[in-house]
C-alpha cells in the first residue's frame, strides 16, 4: 500500500500514508461538487505591507468551508478507515497542538476525528478549489508524521495468510490496534515473495505496524500471537482452510525486509472470500475473541484440539483431534459418560433431528479405530461425516466463547435431552 510520487522513500507508515491519499482525494472530489452546485468559500480581507503602503487581499477561508461540511465527509467510504487508522495512534495529540487546536478530546476516536479535519484543513490550506495536488498533500502529511513519530518508528511484521482472500473492492480490513488484512498486490513495497509465493493468485497478508521507540526490535512475538489469533478467529467465523507462511518478514520505517520463521500452522485445502458484508461482522468477531478465548481450562483445550484438527493435511487425519475436543466439553468421566453424541445432537440439531444426527456421529466415532489402525475407511461419505463433525464443534465452540452458550454445556445438553424425553 505504498504511495505513489516523490516523497515515498520519506514516509514512514506507508498504510497511513495510502489512507489519508484515498480520503483526501475523495473529499477533494465531494468539496469540488459543493462548489461547483453553487456553494461559496467563505474569504476574510486581510492587510499586508509592500514598504509603507498597506495592500488588502482576500484569503479563502477553506478551513471553514471543510468544517461546515463534516457531515457530508463522514458518509464517505474512505472516511471511516482512515479515521480508524489516526485513533490507533496515541501521539496524534501532539498534532493537534501543533495545529494549534485548543480544545483535545479525551476519546481516540474523537480525537482522530479532530487530526482528520485539520490534515484535511492543511492539504487545502487557502484554496478556493479543491482538486487534489500531490506536492500539498505530500507536505502536509510529511508535518503530521513529524510530529507523530518524533524519536520513534514505524516497525512493521508482515505474513501471508493463506487460503482467504478479500473482496475485490476491498483493498484493506482494519482488524485493529496495528493489525490489518491487505490484498498483497496493493501493498506496493512487500517483497515479491510475500505476495505471490507458489501460487497464481496473490496473498493476502496479515500486516502488524507498531510505533516504538527507534532501535527497538521489530514486535515478533506480539505479530506471532496476533497472527496465530486472527488464524483462531477465521476459523470459528467461516469453514476454510486457513494457514499462516511459514515465512513472515520484518523492518523498520522504509528499510529494508528482513525474513523470519513463524512456524508451521498447516497447509491450506481451499479459498473462502471475506465478501465486503462480511467484514464490519468479522472485525467485530475478531475483537470479541480476542477478549474472550480463555488460557486454560476445558474450553481452552477443546479449542487448541479443534485447531491442531485444522491444521492436519487430510480430514481423517483430524478425526481424533476432533473427538478428543468434544470429549473434553461433552462427555465427563463416570456414570454420565458415554452420551457424547446424544449431546452434540441436542445442541447442534433441531429436535426433530436429533437421533439422525446422533447417529452420524456415533458412525464418525466407530471410525476413530480404523484410523488408529492407520487403515482409511473406503465407504462412501465417511469424509462428509468427519466435516460435520468439524462443523458442530466450530458452532460449539464458537457460541460458548461469545458467551450464547453456558461453559457448563454437558449440563445443558442433559437438560435438553431430559425436556424431549419428557414431553414423549
């Protein structure tokens, strides 16, 4: 996502940089429509000296004529992202006063909100037109990154993620706090292997940035943990195959990339679209399970089982993962064992198809021995079995961590199967 023009080997955080272009731009093209429907820029006379006699000119009051106009800006696509990508950053206050703003709101959006009408109020700065000018923009964005990351830089971690892909229209999803998706051919600077790998369509790539002070290591362990949660939150959001590079790469500001090993998460068996309705309900999801996974206990290990399943080459392979993740949540040791497939049924299914899909998972757990033996059944669907059972322990597990279900969720399977035997 780097920018285009002379001054790119000057920017630091190129992803800001693409963003405030595109919203600029766009406002440019709503202002210029403005006064070309008949709206006025507001002009002050002001007194300036050549020698001793005094000469009156008139200045466009732009600042105003923006101002006036928030709400028009607001309804445009570029204006949410790049808003998102200013209240991520806790040094825009120092822009602010530089600007000379008196008054600093205490939330970051507002905040952003704020910088984002400034910048926009320096770019067209005593213009009466609007149109966009690269050598404008680039200087007002220069001074807004001075005063951002003064004694600091941007370090950045990239990583393709594979087996998704984003909307066409869709060059970026903002997840949050310095983490994004980009569709790697819009991320002009990655390196060439990051983008295309072995394959003919581009990656995408999970991108971290993180202002820290300059000479520190670029954020490794942070950009591992975070990529290894957004892998954990496709996977409960939408059925795929997603997988991270074995490779990520790292530098700081505009340097050069540097690789580093991330480790093997599995090999991806297809594409899933994030299509553009899904991503507002996937950014949120990804946060709520940024807050809620839990560390340990059963719920913990069921997911961690649930991933090792995903990341397995061929679907048998997964099946005792599978089993051994409901096992932990669905069948407790002693008197109540042995009704783990009734369970599931009760959650996962209608009650008028409780006993099929009892049945089809009772057949999914005779196959665990055949595959111990290391003999693949031959019958006809026994992979569907294995992915329907992948499939209700997602929806398992994805409603207990978003809290639709109580972590006690064997009890309220029995309770459920004791209200149908009840009514028969």
């Amino acid at each position: 996502m780097a920018p285009s023009g002379g001054e790119t080997a000057r920017v630091r955080n190129t992803a800001l940089h693409a963003t405030l272009e595109e919203f600029t731009a766009e406002a440019g093209t709503r202002l210029t429509a403005e006064t070309a429907g008949g709206a006025e820029v507001p002009f002050e006379l002001i007194e300036e000296r050549a020698g001793g006699t005094p000469l009156y000119c008139y200045r466009p009051l732009s600042g105003e004529f923006i101002e006036d106009r928030l709400g028009l800006l607001r309804g445009l696509d570029t204006y949410a992202p790049a808003v998102r990508a200013l209240a991520e950053l806790e040094s825009v206050v120092g822009y602010l006063q530089l600007r000379g703003e008196s008054r600093i709101p205490s939330e970051p959006r507002e905040r952003a909100e704020v910088a984002l009408r400034l910048f926009l109020g320096a770019v067209f700065a005593d213009r009466s037109q609007f149109v966009f000018e690269r050598g404008r923009f680039d200087s007002a964005y220069l001074e807004l990154e001075r005063s951002l990351y003064e004694g600091q830089c941007v370090n950045t971690v990239i990583a393709p993620l594979l087996g998704v892909a984003l909307d066409p229209d869709t060059p970026e999803l903002v997840l949050g706090d310095g983490l994004s998706l980009v569709r790697g051919e819009t991320f002009a600077e990655a390196p060439t292997d990051a983008v295309w790998g072995d394959g003919e369509e581009p990656n995408v790539l999970a991108v971290l940035a993180a202002v820290q002070d300059r000479g520190a290591h670029p954020p490794l362990s942070l950009a591992r943990a975070r990529f290894r949660r957004v892998l954990t939150a496709l996977r409960l959001f939408e059925r795929g195959g997603y997988a991270l590079a074995p490779l990520a790469w790292a530098r700081a500001d505009a340097g050069a990339w540097r690789t580093v090993a991330l480790g093997a998460s599995g090999r991806p068996r297809f594409v899933t679209l994030i299509s553009g309705s899904q991503q507002d309900e996937l950014r949120g999801f990804f946060n709520l399970i940024c807050k809620r996974v839990p560390a340990t206990g059963e719920l913990a290990w069921a997911l961690a089982r649930f991933e090792l399943g995903c990341e397995r080459l061929a679907p048998f392979e997964a099946l005792t993962d599978y089993l051994l993740a409901l096992r932990a949540l669905l069948e407790p040791e002693g008197p109540s064992s042995g009704r783990l497939a009734q369970r599931l049924a009760a959650i996962c299914a209608r009650p008028e198809d409780r006993a099929a899909l009892a049945e089809r998972t009772a057949h999914a757990i005779s196959l665990e021995r055949a595959v111990i033996a290391g003999l693949l059944p031959a019958e006809a669907g026994a992979n569907e079995l294995v992915d329907e059972l992948s499939e209700n322990l997602r929806a398992l597990l994805r409603d207990m961590i978003c809290g639709h279900l109580d972590a006690d969720v064997c009890a309220v399977a029995d309770d459920l199967l004791a209200e149908a035997a009840a009514v028969v």
